[in-house]
C-alpha cells in the first residue's frame, strides 16, 4: 500500500522526508515523490520506480524549505507513471496532496469539476482532492481539506500543503492510518512508525475523520466537525536499531533470526509457571464472558490465516470451545448465524488489513464480540476490537511475513492454555505446556543452526518450476504456510496440501522435477506421512523431509532431512515453520530475487 511521510520542524525536510520513503520501501510501491515548502515557494519532483531514483533526481536540485510531504504510490487508479505518482496538484500548483486510499466518488466529483473547468493533469482519483481543496482555501488550510472531506466518499490517509499556507502540514485520516511523530526537531507525520521511528518514539494515533494541522511547534487535532481535540503522546516500543538491518542482507533473513527473541517477547509477563495459567491483561475486560465462551471464529488473511488455522487445532486440543477459522475475504459473504456469546479472533501483523477490518464489522453487526491478536499498537483492528493481546513483535520490515507468524502462534496458543485452564485443562497440563513454550526460544535457535544445510538443499532444488507441500492436523496449515513463502519470494509455483488429499488428486503431479516437501514430525500422523512419503517415492519425485531428530525411517527414506527437536505436538508448527522459512529465503537468493519488496506485493494490504 501507499506509504506517507511528512515533516514540519526546524531541519531541512528533503533529506529528512528522503530517508522516510526508505523506511516505507517495504511496503510495495511503483513510484514517489515529495514537495518541499519555503514560505510561499514549493518545489515538487516525482519518479518511476525505486526510490532511489527519485533521489537521484533531486540530489544537486535546490530543495530549501522546513516542510514538506512525501508518498510511495502503489498504483489503484492509474498506471505507474510520473503523472500519476504524488504529490497530485491543482492547476494553479498551490495545493500539493499525498494519499493513501481510494475515493469511491472520485468519477462524479472528477465530472462536476472537469464542467467548472478543471483540466485534470492525471488518471488518479487523488487529483480530485487538490482541486477541491483548492477551491475550498480562502486562507485557512484545515478548513478547506475538512470542506473536502465532507464531499469524499471513501478512504483517505492525506498530507496537504498550500503555497499560501506557509510552514504547516495539515493532515487527515479515514480508513488509513496516520500517526503523529513528536520529537525537539519538529513534527512528523506517517502511516507507520518505521518512517520516523530513527527521530522519535513518541506518537500520537490520529483517529477515523479526524484532522490535525502540523506545525514545527505543535499540532492541533480537530473533528470533521472542527471540534478540538486533545491527545496525549503515546510511546512505541519500537527502536531505531529495529528497523535498521544490522548487518543482515535482507530483512527477511534478519526477522527469521530473530524468532527465538520473539517467541520471549510475546511470551514476557504473561507465564505463572506454577499455577500452569497464562496472564493476559488485554482480554480481561471481556473476561467475564469470554471465560464461558463455547464458540469462537478466527479470522484473518495470508499467512495470518494459517496461523489461525493452527490455532483452530490447538484451541480443539486445549479447550472445549468449538472452533472455526475463516479466510477474512469470504467471511463476510457467509450466512451467520452466531450461537449466543461467540467471540471473534481477529489475527493482524499490521492491524490494517482491509479484508479482515471488514469481516470484523460484519461478525460486530452479527452479534460476536470482538478480540485481536496484532502487532501494531493503535492500529484499526486493535481499535475495532473489545479486547486483546499484542505480538510485541517488533516491527516487520519484510513483506513476507515471519518471525510475526510465530509470535501470533505463541500468543494464540497462550489464549487457548488461559481458556482451557478455567475449562477442562488440569494444572500438570498446563505446567507442562508453559514449559514447552519456554524450552522454544532455544530449540528455535537449534533449528536455525541448520541454516546452511538448508541452503545446500536449496540449491539443489531452486530451478524446479513447481513444489509441493505436504502436511497433516497441525502441520497442514505448515504446508500451506511453506507454499506461500516459496511463492511470494521467489516467485516458485507452490502447492500446500493436506497429505491425505494426495491419493486425490495431486498425486497424479509427482515427476523427478518436482520436490515435496513433507512435514512429518513424530506425531500421531507420522505413519501416515510415512506411507504418503513411500508413495511420492516410488513415483521418483524428490522428498525433503521435515522431520524429528533421529527418525531413522525418515532419513532411511527421503532424498533430503531437515530436523527439528521432540516437541509437544501442538507446539510443532512452531519449528516446522522455519526450515520453510530458510528453503523460501535461499531459493529466492539464488533466483536473486527482490527479498524483502517481491513483485506486485505490499506489506499491508488497506483496501479491499
Ligand atoms: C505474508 O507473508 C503476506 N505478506 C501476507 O499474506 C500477509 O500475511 C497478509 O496480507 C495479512 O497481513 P496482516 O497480518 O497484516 O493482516
């Protein structure tokens, strides 16, 4: 999705508004651009492509000015192109806007100002909002973007400059985050921390149809209504050091590492190891009614959702409650019928995914009552909810999401051992878990010291057009998971199946040039996973095996094995995940393929 930032303060603002587009990279782009503002002048340049080449352009360009505004565009109307990149402007070039959304209503107000007149420079539904901002200043910018607002119909993350409004930015929010960054160098203004987080960690969430006037000074919040509001700062765990790569090649490789680190942030303060009951301070003020919920929905999309769908088999495993998962894109055409006291889980690394945004709505309009397991603090989807838990994952710069898929099974697991506990779930069984769940960090680690062993595997495979990926109960959402990885990196053909569906079907694909990938972990499937191996087997298609240390019969069998330590059951997706992780992450190297920013891909997905 788009990325914005902007700054207001006592430093030259192209460097510093430079440096913000590169923070927001990872979120998929095809062009930007930025205005800066020196009193009554403004100078804008936009580019094509990497950012890069937007600061090339600019390098040597006499950019002076303390304020200004910046966008990453990823094209909904319009192709990419230089016209079509932001800022968008009036004709008169005194209004400079930068958006992250979509205007539904744009054609019939684009037809209305085009018969007053108005020549359109763009394809853009954006261009819409200068020209009626534009034709609203009569000297106080606020008023004129709130006059706009209340003809828009649609989503909207803005930044706005005026060539008559000297040394302000004014901003507004609906359907698309902004936050407010303050810090003793000025204001910023950003969809996502990772673009001011190296200048500040201190934020201010700017809430739905809300505006705010952005000064070096101070900033003024108002309602769609110009009605003021007061707003505290709120702190983000978030660093500097973070978002930078330290020494890694790619984010993605530096997010994998990091999974021991995260697995012991989301589970930090929340163990009474003696009791065998987890604490989770987020859901307690529904606890009343949750602690007696018997039916619960997960909902979430990509590889959020196939860490719901791990959860639904250990919420089975752990609780009484009867669970479903839903893919949130289809969710919302269902019939639903919820049973009395039904709760919601909706999962979110970013918390502004459109699709699961919407199918919380609907499940609120249904009845359910409302929980997240998320990333970002104040994200939309914490907000909708009525309780719940954060990742503290740290910020995810990779696109293809990681050490997050982990933390949102640590912390889902969590719920589901807080839930049985007060239902069927005895103390030696709790004890046990919350053991098991802290022994992970460190068997992460094991696992991620066959780091090279999986890169040789790789190579061997990486030319191969297609893969499969087998799994069962647990590990199936594994298979599904490593199917995605594979395709969203390097761009492979990947199928994640249930291994007992194969006599159905996929079976009839196996041939020398097409690798398998089998979850087979010393489970209760493991026979079956045995026989499902033997068969690919003797049709000659390769297996690499994810197997538990020392199964012979598995190393007897399958051209390559990957091990990971005897874990509880449950707790296994946990581990099998990463080799998935590691193969997706090498055979994208060798194919030298965009890492961390893949083809076509955003890391937040804000419309529908
Ligand atoms: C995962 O690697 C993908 N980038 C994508 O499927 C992602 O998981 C999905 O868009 C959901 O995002 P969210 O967790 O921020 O809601």
């Amino acid at each position: 999705m788009c990325g914005i930032i902007c700054y207001v303060g006592q430093k030259d603002a192209k460097p510093i508004l430079i440096e913000g587009l590169k923070r927001l990279e990872y979120r998929g782009y095809d062009s930007a651009g930025l205005a800066v503002q020196d009193g009554n002048e403004i100078s804008c340049y936009r580019e094509l492509g990497k950012i890069a080449s937007l600061e090339g352009l600019v390098n040597g360009q006499p950019m002076e000015g303390t304020s200004g505004i910046a966008h990453t565009r990823w094209a909904t109307h319009g192709e990419p192109s230089v016209q079509n990149a932001h800022p968008q402007r009036d004709q008169a070039e005194n209004v400079f806007v930068i958006h992250n959304g979509i205007i539904e209503n744009y054609h019939l107000l684009k037809k209305r100002l085009e018969k007053e007149g108005v020549a359109f420079q763009s394809e853009t539904d954006t261009e819409v909002l200068a020209h009626l901002i534009s034709s609203h200043f009569d000297g106080d910018l606020a008023d004129a973007v709130r006059k706009t607002m209340g003809q828009v119909e649609g989503t909207f993350g803005l930044g706005v400059i005026h060539r008559h409004a000297p040394d302000q930015v004014v901003v507004a929010r609906r359907g698309s985050p902004l936050i407010i960054g303050v810090s003793d160098d000025g204001h910023f203004v950003a969809s996502d921390v990772s673009a001011m987080v190296r200048y500040t960690n201190k934020v201010v969430h700017l809430q739905e149809n809300e505006l705010a006037t952005v000064t070096a000074d101070d900033f003024f919040i108002s309602t769609a209504q110009a009605q003021r509001i007061e707003r505290s700062t709120e702190t983000v765990e978030w660093s500097a050091e973070d978002v930078e790569l330290n020494g890694f090649p790619h984010y993605m490789l530096k997010e994998i590492y990091e999974q021991p680190h995260t697995i012991k942030n989301a589970l930090r303060g929340r163990l009474e190891p003696g009791e065998g009951v987890p604490k989770l301070g987020g859901i307690m003020p529904v606890w009343e009614d949750l602690k007696n919920c018997r039916h619960m929905v997960l909902v979430a999309c990509g590889t959020s959702f196939y860490a719901a769908s791990v959860a639904k088999y250990i919420f089975e495993k752990l609780t009484e409650i009867d669970t479903e998962v839903g893919l949130a894109s289809e969710f919302r055409y269902r019939k639903l019928n919820f049973p009395p006291n039904t709760f919601m889980v909706a999962i979110s690394q970013s918390g502004e995914t459109a699709d699961t945004l919407a199918a919380m709505k609907e499940a609120k309009r249904k009845g359910a009552r409302l929980l997240g397991v998320v990333n970002v603090v104040g994200s939309s989807i914490s907000r909708e909810t009525d309780g719940g838990i954060y990742n503290h994952a740290g910020p995810e710069i990779g696109v293809a999401s990681t050490k997050n898929f982990v933390s949102q099974l640590t912390t889902l697991t969590l719920l589901a051992l807080l839930l049985g506990r007060h239902q069927n779930l005895s103390l030696t069984e709790g004890v046990r878990a919350i053991r098991a769940l802290e022994a992970l960090p460190e068997q992460v680690r094991e696992v991620l010291g066959q780091a090279s062993h999986i890169e040789a595997i790789a190579e061997k495979y990486y030319h191969c057009t297609n893969w499969l990926f087998l799994g069962r109960k647990y590990n199936y959402p594994i298979a599904l998971e490593g199917a995605l990885k594979l395709k969203e990196v390097s761009y492979i053909h990947a199928e994640g199946y249930a291994a007992g569906e194969m006599k159905h079907g996929p079976i009839a694909l196996i041939n020398p040039e097409m690798p398998t990938v089998a979850v087979i972990p010393k489970d209760e499937m493991h026979e079956k996973m045995l026989s499902n191996i033997h068969e690919i087997k003797s049709r000659k298609g390769p297996v690499i095996a994810i197997a538990t240390q020392g199964d012979e019969k598995v190393r007897d069998l399958a051209d390559d094995v990957i091990e990971i330590p005897h874990v509880l059951d449950f707790l296994t997706p946990m581990l099998a995940v990463i080799p998935c992780q590691l193969l997706a992450y090498y055979c994208a190297k060798f194919l030298e393929r965009d890492i961390d920013k893949p083809r076509n891909l955003a890391k937040s997905v804000t419309v529908e």
